[in-house]
C-alpha cells in the first residue's frame, strides 16, 4: 500500500492506520460471518456515506468464500493425511530363515502437520490379513460418515 | 539341499553316541530350551551329574544338536536330506532316527522363533477411529467442518506406539480406494504365477 502510487499523497500513518481497521473490519466480519445488513450497520455507526458501504460490502461479497477458506484452515489439528502410496514385496529368505515365502505390504501415508512444513511419513508393514483388517475398518468409518450425512 | 558340518561340529556331536538314548532325550530337550530362552548353565550342570558325563562335554552336545537343529530349519531341509547329512557322523540307525525325530518334532517352532530375528519395520497392530464435525475454532464461527480422527497403533520391536492422525471424508475414500488396489493385487494373474513358480 505504502507504494501505491494513487495513495502517495496521503500521509503514510494515516494510511496505516486505514488499513489496519479496514483489514481488522473484514476480519471480524469473516469470523462471525456476518451478513451485509450487520455490516452495513456497523459501518454507518463509523459515520462512512452509503456510496462507500455499498462498495466496501460488494468487495466484501466477492471475496468472501476465500476468505471463510483461509480462517477454516487456520489453527491446530492433529497430523492430517494426504495421500498413501504402498508396496506390495514377496519375501523369499532373510539371512536367519530361508524359504520364508511371505507376501507383505509397506504401506506409507503421506501427512501434512499444520504447523512446520515437515513432512513426516507414517510408514509400516503389514500383512494382507491386517491390510484387510485396516481397510474394513476405514470402510467402517465410511459407512458411518454417510450415515452421518443422511440424518 | 545337505547340511555341511565342520569338524568342530562333528566333534560335539561326537558325545552323542556314548551317552545313550536316555541322554539323547536330555539333550534335545536342553537343546529346545536353549532356543526358547537362551543358555542355561545349571541346567547343563544337572544334566551333567544326572547323566554322569562331564559339564563340558554335556555343553558342547547341547550347542552341537542346537546348530543343528537350528540350520535344519532354517534350511528347512526334507527328511531324506537331514538323514543324508547326518549319515556323515556314523551314528547308529537308532540314535539317526531320534535326530530326525527331534528335527521334525520342533521344525515349525524353531522357524517361528527364527523369523522373529529378521529385521522389521514397524508393522500394523490396530487402527482406532472417531468421526468428529469440527463447529467453530477461534478464527471462524459457525463452520461444519467434518473429520475423521484416527489412532493407529504401531508394533516397533516390541513396543506399541500410537499416532494420532486425521483426514478428511474426501481422503478417506481416496485412501479406501487405493488400499482395496493393493489388495486386489495378491490376486492378479502376475502375482499368483510368481508364488506358484517360487515354491
């Protein structure tokens, strides 16, 4: 803002100032999802004319979606899944037990944690009978989801 | 396949036969318990006074049939082998079969005990979820955010770790989706000519 060149005239503390409360306004509007009749209230008690309002709220519209996106997505959760890749190996023989003749998965899930930007993979072994087992009862989770979504 | 056994082997194993087939028995079972649980001096040392023979020739017989019952197994050498591989010690055709005995006897055991020395990662124990709507945080009001929180837990070596991890219903199916491929692979034609020709 301080470099814009419509505002150069303007004394730049006040221009801070401006930005401040108009970014703080929205803000405050975003998160208590405010519809344009409480704001248009709230800026008339600010003493601003209407041609003003009405601009700042069809601003205010237009952007609103993003901006309901980006405060959901702010704070603390725990490590979210993104993705899984898996592999899945045929043991033959390790150097204590030949003939072994085992099928057995590496599963890798791919987080993301909200805070750093470190990604620390959860991966493990499993057997197809524990696959299985995992995958029911992701399933499970599913079925309960929908259900959820029904009631 | 034949076991291949080195003089100093033979040499243990060499007590064998003096000791007679009550011996054998002793033997074997110290032997197991060996495997099971790891030496046992005073063990030996009873077998020792029991039997009338010397500590150490009684601690060498027990590592003697140890080594080999556990390169047997792990090999996992049919019964023709096992008895062509003993022949080489000129034992008598009775104390042969107690050997084979023995060996077919504890086989299954010895490899479960085996397969537990591998190096592993850490395997899948159990999987814990909770559906939960996230409502409002300190940034938003008014949201339904649905989600699924999961606890997996972990066998590393013998200890449980648990990790809480979470996901989205989208995720879920796609993680749903990709899990069941992986699955359905053991099936397809490749995997089964693989395990077919590898036996």
């Amino acid at each position: 803002i301080l470099d814009d060149p419509d505002l150069k005239d303007i004394d730049p503390t006040v221009l801070k100032h401006c930005h401040a409360a108009a970014a703080t306004c929205i803000l405050e509007a975003g998160k208590q999802k405010a519809d344009i009749s409480a704001i248009s209230t709230c800026l008339e008690d600010c003493k601003l004319d209407k041609e003003r309002i009405e601009q700042f709220c069809t601003e205010y519209q237009k952007n609103k979606d993003a901006l309901e996106i980006l405060l959901g997505s702010i704070g603390r959760s725990p490590l979210h899944i993104t993705d899984v890749s898996w592999r899945l190996e045929y043991q033959i023989k390790n150097n204590q037990l030949h003939k072994t003749y085992q099928p057995s998965y590496l599963v890798t899930l791919n987080v993301e944690s909200s805070d750093s930007g470190s990604h620390p993979d959860v991966s493990f072994s499993c057997t197809m009978e524990q696959l299985q087992d995992l995958v029911g009862k992701l399933k499970d989770a599913a079925k309960s989801l929908e259900r959820a979504t029904q009631m | 396949m034949l076991l291949v056994l080195s003089a100093d082997h033979r040499a243990h194993l060499g007590c064998l036969p003096r000791a007679g087939s009550a011996a054998v028995g002793e033997l074997g079972r110290l032997a197991l318990e060996q495997l099971r649980r790891g030496a046992a001096p005073r063990a030996c040392e009873a077998a020792a006074r029991k039997l009338n023979i010397g500590v150490d020739t009684i601690q060498h017989g027990v590592e003697g049939l140890t080594y080999l019952l556990t390169e047997s197994s792990k090999l996992m050498i049919s019964e023709i082998d096992f008895q062509d591989s003993i022949h080489v010690l000129g034992f008598s055709d009775e104390l042969n079969k107690s050997l084979l005995q023995l060996y077919l006897d504890n086989r299954k055991e010895i490899r479960s005990i085996l397969g537990e020395l591998a190096p592993r990662l850490p395997s899948y124990h159990s999987l814990e979820w909770r559906l939960d709507v996230q409502l409002a945080s300190r940034s938003l009001r008014q949201q339904i955010k649905p989600a699924v929180t999961m606890k997996l837990h972990l066998n590393q070596n013998e200890d449980q770790t648990a990790r809480v991890l979470q996901t989205d219903p989208a995720t879920l199916l796609h993680l749903i989706q990709q899990l069941e491929q992986a699955l359905g692979e053991m099936k397809t034609n490749h995997c089964r000519r693989i395990v077919r020709n590898m036996k």
